[in-house]
C-alpha cells in the first residue's frame, strides 16, 4: 500500500491502510484510483452504494459499521441489495470498510 495516489498531477495523502487523510480530497476520479487498488472496477451499482455512505456521513459524521450498512442499504435500496451476499461482491472483504475507503470516508469504528 502506497502513502499517496496521483490523480490529476496531484499527490493525495493517504494513511498506511489506504485511506484518505484529508476527506476533502475525494472526487470521483480519486473513487475510481482507490478502487483500483483494492481490485474493484466501479460500476452503477457501486456508485448507488457509495452515494449513499456520502449522504450518510454527511448527516451523521459516522461510517456505518457492516451490520449498519446492510440496514441502510436495505431501508434505501431495497431487500434485494440490502444483504451481505451483495456488499460482499460489491466491495471485497470487509464491504464496510473497503466501500468507506472508496467513498474517502473514514475507517469504521469497528472494522478490522
């Protein structure tokens, strides 16, 4: 893992896990090169999920936990999208945590 991505000629800073120490930072394109890292090519169906961790943060400062994320999702997006089985393919590993990272958030309290 780098300490830094290059989007646009610029240097973004990021922590040893691979998120962004400024959230100010993240754009779309810096999405896609955080994606990129993790192996994920993002499609509409990540956006809908990173759009909604955005508006979340931005009304409750907080990154959803996993078990936060599949009930969000699932009052928002629906029963179908709202299960781990989905995130999971989505988003690699811990989906909470890896789609918190693409959407520059920060880490969840609890994820590992």
């Amino acid at each position: 893992m780098t300490d830094h991505l290059n989007v646009k000629s610029q240097k973004i800073a990021l922590d040893k896990e691979g998120f962004l120490k400024s959230l100010q930072d993240w754009d779309e394109e810096v999405a896609s090169q955080l994606a990129i890292q993790e192996g994920i090519k993002l499609g509409p169906a990540h956006w809908e999920v990173i759009n909604l961790l955005r508006e979340f943060y931005k009304r409750h400062q907080l990154s959803p936990a996993t078990r936060a994320l599949i009930s969000l999702v699932k009052r928002e997006l629906g029963k179908e999208k709202g299960r781990s089985v989905y995130l999971m393919k989505l988003f690699k590993g811990s989906p909470a945590k890896t789609a918190s990272k693409i959407a520059g958030l920060p880490k969840p309290d609890n994820c590992l």
